[in-house]
C-alpha cells in the first residue's frame, strides 16, 4: 500500500479524445434518440426462454 494518490489531486479529467476513427465522449441528452433505436433493434438472446418457478 501507498499513500500516494493513484493520480495528482490537480488532475483535470480530458473532456473529449480525438483520435483516427475513434471519439469517446460522455453520454448527454443528445446521445438518448440514436441510443434508443439501437436497444429497439437490438434482440436478447434469451427472450424467448421460459423460466421455471422455483
């Protein structure tokens, strides 16, 4: 064990990463259209499995 911080406490968090053919960026209201058709288009494996009551 340390006492050191994992990271200095003046450490900014980056905002945004631009890098070739990838960009993360945090999940905002702008995010909830695009994010919602793709859960509607996307199909569970196990939705038509049948569970026992135990």
């Amino acid at each position: 064990m340390t006492d050191q911080p994992f990271v200095p406490a003046d450490f900014t968090v980056p905002r945004a990463l631009d890098a070739e053919g990838f960009r993360p960026e945090p999940l905002g209201e702008q995010h909830n259209e695009d994010d919602h058709a793709a859960r509607l288009a996307t199909t569970w494996p196990f939705a038509e499995v049948t569970y026992a009551p135990c």
